[in-house]
C-alpha cells in the first residue's frame, strides 16, 4: 500500500500541472475553432438574407427591415444585425447594436476577425459586402455573442482537470495491478522451472502444447471480432450516404458477400436499330432506384431478357456486363416464352395483382391459368438465383409483385441465403386483398422473405393485418415480425428514393438553355409557362384527371388560355392489356377534345407525347418547366416527383403532387392535391402559376435537402445493415445452438 502510494502521488501532480499547462492551449484553439465556426455562420446568414434584404431596401421599407432584422437576432447567438448604405450613412439596424461599430469604420473592419468587449462577453463583428445598384458601397453587419466561449472554455478546464486526474488513477491502478501480477507469474513461473515442468516460452519452431484448444481460439477470436463489428454499431443519422459510403459499407459488413438482385424489368435493354445495337434504360422507378446500387456494389442483377437485341449479347451463360460504356455489374437473363409472359406478366401480375393492390377502380382480373404461368415463372427465377449465387448463403433482393412466391422457393434452393423482398407498389387492406382467389399462397410465398419492406407504415400495417387474417402465423406487432413455418420474417419500412446527387451529364445543360430548346423544339413562344407530365402511361397515374384539371384551370381562369402549356411525356406500357388499350384511347381523346376547346388562340393546352424518353431528355424537360403536376390515384411512392426536385438546382419550379402518393408524407412543401378534385387542381395549378420566385425557393430548398439525405443508397444502405445484423445474430445464435448440444 505504502509503495502504491509513492508512485500514485507524484503522478498525479505530474499530470495536474500537465493539465494547466495544457488549459492554455486549449483557450486558443477553442477560440480559433469557434471564430471560424461563426464567420461560416456569418457567410451563410448573409447569403441567405441577401435577396429578401436588397428587395425590402428597393422598396424603401425601413419599419419592416428592421422588423425583419430583430426577428434574426431572436437566434440566442446573434447579437445584432445592421446596414449602412454608405460609409457617411447612418446604420440602418436593431437597438443592440455596439455605439462602436459606426459606418465610417466598417471599409476598415471588412474580411477581419474584430472582437469588442461588453458586460456579458466579447462579440463578434463580421462585415459583409452588400452591394446593389442603388448603395455600391453597402454594407452588412453581423455581430454575435461570445459569452458561450468564455462558459466552454471553463468546463474544458474543469473537464480537462477531471480527466487527467482520472488518468493518473487509473494509469496507477493498473500499474500496480499489474507489477502485483508479473512478481506472482514470475514466481510461478520459477517453481515450475523448479519442478521440471519445460520452459515457458516454447522454442521456434517447436509445436504449442494443447493443440486441441486451437479451433476453440480461433472461434473465441471470430466471436470478438463479430462482437466488436456489433458495438460499433453504424448511427445511419451520420452516415453521408453516396455510392461511395454505400461501398464502404458493403467492404466493411458484408465484404466478400454475394449480393443478387431480381426484378421482372432489366436495367438495360438491347434493341436493333437497322445494322447497329443500341443499349436503352426503360422508364421505370424501380430501374430509377436499383441502377446505382448495383453500380456500388457489383453484383448480379437476374432480370427477363425482353429486347430484340438481348440474345445476341449475352455470352453462353446467358450473362451480359453493363452498363456498355463502363461495365459495373452483369446481368443474367431468362428467357420466357410467349405463353410464360401471357400468363404470368399481362395476366396474374398486371391485370390481377396490379389493380388489386392500387384500387384504381379497375377490375382485377384472375385466370387459373395466369397463376399456373406465374408458379412457373417464380420457379425458373429461383432456378436462375440459384445457379448464379456463388456461395451457399447468399443475400438475395427480390423486386416487386411479379416474385410473389419466389422468396419462399428460395428458400427451398438455398435455405441459408437472406432474402430481402420490396414491395414497389402499396399493400391494400385484408378485405381488398382477399379477392385474390390465391391469397394465402401469395402472402405464404413473401413470408418466406428473411425481411420484407414497403414504402410507408401504412402499407407495413396492412401487410401484417393480412396476415394475421389469413394464416396461422404469429404476429408480434411491437418488432413487426411474423413468424411462419418455423421462419422469422421481419417487416420494414423503407421508403425509395432516387441518386444524389443526379449524374453531371443530367444537368450539363444550363435551365436557360433547357427552357428555350424544350419550348423550340414543342412549337411554344419563349414566354408561354410550360408544365411537365411524366409518366408510364398507366391508368394509376391520373393523367386523364390531370387533363380535365387543366380544362378547369381554363374554364376558371380564362388568361392562362394561350400563355400556359401542359406538356405530358406518357412511355407506352403493357399494351397487349385491353385496360390499358382503352386508357391510351381515352387520354389522346381527352387531350384533342381539350385542344379543340382552347387552342382557338395561341398554343395548345396539351401537348401529348406517347413515346420513349432517355431519362437526359426527361431532365431538360423537367429543368424547363415552371411546374411539374404528379396525379397518381394511388402510388407506393412515385420517383418522377424527387426527379424533378433533383433537376432544379436553380431552386425553381412547383411541385403539384397527388396525396395518394407515398411522396407526399415526405415532400409536405409541394402542393398537396386530391386528383378526384378538379377545382382544387385547378386551384393549384394557378397558385403554381404565380407563385413568386421567393417562396418557390424556399419550398424547392427544403425538398431538394430531404431528398439529398433521404437518397436511394440510404434507401439500399438500410436494408442491407440490417441484413448483415440479421446474418451476425444467426451466425451467433447458430454456434452457441451448436454449443448448448
């Protein structure tokens, strides 16, 4: 205890004068860190208050510039806000601005770090040039309070004190814990000697005694490392997710992981245009979504080869690399006969699942043998994920309601594999749900899923009310689990979301130069305002309701006839369904009889174009618009309405968007509309209209800032952590299971 002491004492008072020559050091750079933390603050208040600030001066509002300055300095940091227009000027600012800070000094204080004294702490005075036609010379004020840096500094003091006095503590304990340790093992150590027992350390070279502990090592140290990968547990609030975080994540949880990907749609299609090929990207939200994630991680994307061209590229495995110009990830393709896409693609999947789940007011339309070709297609998919997977537990994602059963058939290929199964399109309530005649076989087949996600709650919700409907499953609703035939399926929330930022090539073209090309090349006046349409041409999408909104924006307001244009982009799609035959014929209807009514006068209200677009093509007319109108009747999220908000980086243009949509719960700034209500769309198209340019930036800003955090590799970063957690639990459960027997 006495020698304890004698080396515990002296350490602590070494390390306590360490601390108070150390509390210096770090006043300074506290200061240093929080001076270049506020003249950062100061740079982007100005910037943001310039333009409404130059426009209050303009109008020569005094009463409400100071209104607008004293509601800054409700901010707890800003001091004081003022403007001099001039150096002889009088400032123009709040009562609390410093007697020193005068207009005749400020050309000497700018681009300077200037602090002033005061009762309550030092301040901080930044200056910032605000120049306009009308004061050359002006200039902006900014002083903020730094009594907080005087209370960090004494709690760093005391907190430093504290921590130093710890460290001494503990150095000490383990120093002398450990001093106590080695005398008894090198007194052991001896006796052992003594009695013959062989040296301590074993020779080089020379083989470790009990090798029989060798494999219960290596799996203590597997445990650790597991155990350690587990309490450095990713906060995704912190996670900056971009394809290259989304790589990082995939070398460090799941590295040397096989990731498969399977979707009815491929991410690249082949044509035959005469003698040559042309790689085309389809309009599709789940193609939108998934293409960057395979970008990022490498994998295997297993999709039907539909293009006229995609045999002729494949190689004898049936395997092509894309993207052409840069090859990232492969595709594998299967290959369906005529009958097999009849049946299960236009029949049980399009004209039977599809309007079931939407409730779009078409019938659903079930065939015994649709869902023959379907089982059968499910089982050719799971037959193609198996022989591609190269390991036997791969983690396998599985797109949409054309795999209905293709989770559980996994299952039964590879036992061991993760399965991760999203639902693109929404879950509708048990009642509607059980029309399906094979609805206990299609929720049996997700729930062979390892972990099922949809875009809201509300469709998580429903999915688990189904099946607590209609199977003996048990139900936990507090982790939203199901367990069924011995299997866990966990049910999660995921709502998609597109890349960000959007490729350079998409915003290569200046909004200027898009706005005066798009109007050109549609036959517009440079002055007509346009609005943008982009759609499958699907019944879902409420694009006829769309039309008759325009029709009562014109009836109601006759000025926008020949001053605004709607240009509607449709993509042809399922057109051997006699649903959609109709629809295609009832919007060119609705459009020519809407351009019979108004075109009388300048440009047609509509502009219809039912044909492909290269989603560049797509981006210039979305940076031209001055609106974008998104009327689905029913949507799971709807990827057109944060594509247009990613295009306007010039922080423009309105968004008119459905409230049946799963965007509209994360995009409130749009305008929220009912497409059944044609008054009300017609309501907010004339809002959009004349909405300023002021409050169409600030809307823009705070969607463009949701949907750069909330991107698509969040969206796929999601999902696959928790796919590595879910594989290190049952990793962990598997072997200590192996233990207890």
């Amino acid at each position: 205890m006495r020698l304890s002491l004698r080396f515990v004492l002296p350490l602590m008072l070494v390390l306590a004068g360490i601390a108070y020559a150390v509390a210096p050091l770090v006043d300074r750079l506290t200061l240093s860190w929080f001076v270049h933390d506020l003249e950062s603050r100061s740079s982007l208040i100005a910037n943001t208050i310039q333009e409404p600030l130059q426009e209050l001066l303009a109008a020569g509002k005094r009463v409400k510039i100071l209104e607008f300055f004293n509601r800054l300095t409700q901010d707890e940091r800003l001091f004081a806000v003022g403007y001099c227009a001039t150096p002889a000027s009088r400032a123009l600012a709040t009562r609390s601005l410093p007697p020193e800070v005068r207009c005749s000094d400020l050309h000497l204080w700018e681009g300077t770090n200037h602090l002033l004294p005061s009762a309550k702490g030092p301040l901080h005075v930044t200056v910032r040039p605000m120049v306009s036609e009308a004061a050359p010379e002006g200039r902006l004020v900014l002083v903020h309070d730094m009594s907080f840096v005087t209370r960090r500094s004494e709690e760093t003091k005391r907190y430093l004190f504290y921590l130093f006095m710890g460290l001494a503590a503990a150095v000490s304990l383990v120093t002398v814990v450990i001093a106590q340790l080695s005398w008894r093992g090198w007194m052991a150590g001896m006796r052992s000697l003594l009695r013959g027992e062989g040296l301590l350390r074993q020779p080089r070279g020379a083989q470790p005694s009990l090798p029989e502990f060798k494999p219960i090592a290596r799996d203590l140290q597997r445990l650790i490392r597991e155990l350690e990968s587990d309490a450095r547990a990713r906060d995704e609030d912190q996670i900056t997710w971009t394809a290259e975080s989304l790589r990082a994540i995939l070398r460090g949880e799941l590295r040397g992981e096989d990731i498969i990907v399977v979707s009815n749609r491929e991410p690249y299609i082949h044509q035959r245009r005469g003698d040559r090929i042309e790689a085309q990207r389809p309009a599709s939200g789940l193609v939108t979504a998934l293409e960057p994630i395979m970008r990022a991680c490498s994998g295997t994307w297993v999709a039907h080869g539909s293009g006229s061209a995609d045999r002729e590229v494949v190689d004898r495995h049936d395997r092509v690399s894309v993207p052409p110009d840069k090859p990232a990830y492969r595709i594998r393709r299967v290959w369906l006969t005529a009958e097999e896409e009849a049946g299960y693609y236009y029949g049980f999947a399009n004209e039977g699942l599809w309007p079931l789940c939407h409730i779009a007011h078409v019938r659903p339309t079930f065939r015994s043998g649709d869902w023959a070709q379907y089982v059968a297609v499910n089982r050719k998919f799971a037959q193609a994920v198996a022989s591609e997977a190269k390991t036997k537990a791969p983690i396998v994602l599985v797109q949409d309601y054309h795999f209905a059963l293709l989770p559980s058939m996994l299952r039964e290929e590879l036992p061991d594999a993760t399965i991760i199964t999203f639902w693109h399109i929404p879950w509708p309530n048990p009642e509607s749900f059980a029309i399906c005649p094979w609805r206990d076989e299609v929720v049996a087949g997700l729930l062979g899923s390892s972990i099922l996600g949809f875009h809201t709650q509300f469709h998580c919700n429903n999915f688990v009310d189904t099946v607590d409907r209609l199977l003996e499953a048990r139900v936990d609703r507090e982790s939203f689990t199901v367990s069924f035939g011995g299997k866990l399926t966990a049910v999660r929330r995921y709502p998609i979301s597109i890349a960000w930022p959007p490729e350079a090539e998409m915003l290569q073209k200046n909004v200027a130069d898009c706005r005066s090309a798009v109007r050109e090349q549609n036959d517009l006046p440079p002055e007509v305002m346009l609005g943008i349409g982009v759609d499958r041409l699907d019944y879902t999408k409420g694009i006829v309701e769309r039309f008759r909104a325009i029709e009562r924006l014109l009836e109601l307001n006759p000025e926008w006839i020949g001053r605004f244009s709607f240009v509607q982009i449709a993509a042809p799609t399922r057109a051997g369904i006699e649903e959609y035959q109709q629809h295609e014929a009832q919007v060119r209807a609705t459009a020519t009889r809407i351009n019979g009514r108004f075109a009388r006068r300048g440009p047609p209200p509509i502009v219809l174009k039912v044909e492909h677009h290269e989603p560049r093509e797509v981006y210039a007319y979305f940076r031209a618009a001055d609106l974008c109108f998104v009327s689905s009747l029913h949507d799971g999220m709807n990827l057109v309405a944060k594509e247009f908000v990613a295009a306007r980086d010039d922080e423009r243009g309105v968004l008119i968007l459905s409230q049946f949509t799963g965007a509209a719960r994360e995009l409130p700034e749009a305008l929220i509309v009912n497409p059944y209500d044609a008054d009300q769309c017609a309501a907010a198209l004339h809002l959009a209209l004349t909405m300023p340019a002021a409050e169409q930036r600030d809307r823009m800003r705070l969607m463009r800032g949701l949907v750069a955090e909330f991107n698509v590799f969040r969206w796929a970063g999601r999902m696959l952590l928790d796919a590595a957690a879910m594989r290190r639990r049952g990793r962990l459960i598997g072997r200590s299971g192996g233990v207890e027997t």
